[in-house]
C-alpha cells in the first residue's frame, strides 16, 4: 500500500540555516563592516574638516569690508555681523572678537588673534568632545600640538592672506601674510 519512496515529514521540524550557513554570514557581514566603517568615519571627518576651513575663509573678507566700510578695525563680532552674520553652533556670533566661537558644526572652536602689525590670525582646532550648553569642551589629556587644525592669516594693510591645515605642530608659526 505504501510505496518505498513514500515520506513522512516530522510534526514540528522547521527548515531554516545551519549553523555553518550563520556563521559564515555572519563573518562575511563582520568583515564588511570593518572595512566600510572606518571609510564612512574618514568622509565624515574631511566633511567637518571642509566645512571648518570654508568657514575660516570667509571671515577675512568680511573683516576687509568692515574696515573699507567704517574705516575702524571691528572690535567685535556685532561689529562684523553689520556685513555679514557669523554663525556658531548656538546662533550668530557675538561679544568681543577676542571670545572663542565654536563653529557651526560643534566640533571646532575658532579664535582671532590680532590684529599685531596689521594681521589677523585665526585657528580653528577641533574641540575634543561635544560641548554642553555654553561649556567649551577639551581634554587636558591631548597635546596641543597633535591634533588636527586650521590656521589662516589676514593682513589688513596690503590685502596678503595664507591658510594651512594639517597637525598644528606641523603648521604652527608657518604662515606667511606679511
């Protein structure tokens, strides 16, 4: 009545992967992870790095038309924001020029130094962590010259200007506006 080749399927058996089958994915997913992880944090940080240098470009110019304007040198950021706004990561920029400002992105503080002998110097440097409320961020464990920074100058008096970026140690005191 029953023929050899007939089969009986077990109650409750449930066809899925073996074990080999999840292991293997689950390395093939793993490895792809690592190497795309590290790719994805590179692009972000040359976005950041991007948006910190177009930032630190665009001041000079608004200083220069400050200067053309009034005929006085802007004492603070009010006194650029008549040309144009300078935004920080809590609105536009204000107080005194000297004050430090973290840039739009939070993850950089930008100072201006100046100006001595008509030029202005200004660094943009990465803050360590995120900053909270109005609390500048940095840890006392990272030395100043190992890390990542911007640094442009401005001269006033004959228009001169430079801009480096690399590793402060690498940059620092190599800017030329004279």
């Amino acid at each position: 009545m029953f023929s050899k080749h007939h089969e009986t399927k077990k109650i409750g058996h449930i066809d899925g992967f073996s074990l080999t089958e999840t292991i293997i994915t689950t390395a093939i997913i793993g490895l792809a992870s690592s190497i795309a992880y590290p790719v994805y944090l590179n692009a972000t940080n040359n976005s950041t790095q991007r948006m910190a240098k177009a930032e630190v470009v665009a001041i000079p110019p608004i200083i220069s038309a400050y200067v053309n304007e009034t005929g006085v040198l802007p004492t603070s950021w009010d006194d650029l924001a008549s040309i144009s706004v300078i935004s920080t990561n809590s609105g536009p920029a204000t107080g005194e020029i000297s004050t430090p400002i973290i840039l739009p992105t939070s993850k950089y503080e930008l100072t201006i130094d100046g100006p001595t002998e008509s030029i202005y110097t200004l660094s943009a440097t990465p803050l360590i962590k995120e900053p909270e409320d109005d609390e500048v961020a940095v840890n006392p464990d990272v030395e100043e010259v190992n890390i990542f920074a911007i640094q442009s100058c401005f001269n006033i008096s004959n228009g001169a200007s430079d801009l480096k970026s690399g590793m402060l140690s690498d940059i620092k005191d190599k800017l030329n506006c004279g």
